[in-house]
C-alpha cells in the first residue's frame, strides 16, 4: 500500500475590523487575521499538511505574498488547487485532521460547518475530515489573544 503522510502548521496575527475565515467558514468577530489572502490559518496548515505529504514544499512557495495574484484570496480556491496536484501526482485524500488554538471567539459550535466545507472543497466525505478548537488556557501569544496557530496532519492514499 502506498501512503503519505503530511503535517502543516500556521500562525497569523489577529487585529481588529478585519474578517476572520476558519476552515472555509466566516466567524463572527470583531477581530481577524493579518493576511495576504484571507487569512484562513485553518486551510493554510491543511495545504502545507498535503503538500507535505508530496514533498511540494509549502503554500508560500506556490502562492507567494508576494504575488498581486493571491492578494485577497479566499483560501479555498488554494485548497481545491493543492487537491488538483494530489490527484495529478495520482494519490487521494483519505482523512485529514486538523486542531486550531484560539483564545477568542469560542468557534466549537461552528466546527460542524468547517467540517462540512473542507469536505466539500476536497471532494472527500465528513466523516474524513477532522477538526477540533482548542484554548491556550490563556498562556502565549494565542492566549493574550495575539494570534491564532493550527496544526494540520494529512493522509495520502495512492488511487
């Protein structure tokens, strides 16, 4: 059998009247996420997570900020094109799991949505998709509410 496995982190700094995008969803808040794209930490970690599992390197390395291209992109458009190069390179998502840190807001209630978003973009079932919301309990930067941090792991299945 062959499989690959891939992890992804991200991290981005929150700041008040910018929108906050999680798992594809919009959370309401008066705070969001410093970004060249929409800031969507969540799906950011799950492509490193992917791309990872091909050794392709990172997101930054094929949507950089530094491109006018992706100012402003809804991340899931990167998400469905990173599922393009799985395909392409003959491999299949099989599960996906994926933990968020942040202090505030509470977005447990919303996780449901997430799930059903992510699935959706990468063409795979619910029931593949794993996503938890977790505190700091108030230590670091995601505690003082600074920033938000997620990690993604990602598991490949040749088709």
């Amino acid at each position: 059998m062959d499989i690959r496995i891939g992890q992804g982190y991200d991290v981005h700094a929150l700041k008040a009247g910018l929108p906050m995008w999680l798992g594809g969803v919009q959370i309401p808040s008066e705070t969001g996420f410093v970004a060249h794209s929409d800031g969507d930490v969540a799906i950011h970690a799950l492509c490193d997570a992917l791309l990872g599992a091909l050794a392709l390197g990172d997101i930054g390395h094929h949507f950089p900020d530094t491109s006018d291209e992706w100012k402003g992109v809804d991340s899931k458009l990167l998400l469905k094109r990173v599922c393009a190069m799985v395909s392409e390179r003959g491999y299949a998502v099989s599960n996906v799991d994926i933990t968020i840190a942040l202090q505030a807001p509470k977005i447990g209630f919303l996780v449901p949505q997430m799930r059903a978003c992510l699935a959706g973009v990468m063409g795979i079932a619910e029931d593949r998709v794993s996503v938890k919301a977790t505190t700091t309990e108030r230590l670091g930067f995601v505690g003082r509410g600074e920033g938000c941090e997620v990690w993604a792991v990602a598991l490949l299945v040749a088709e």
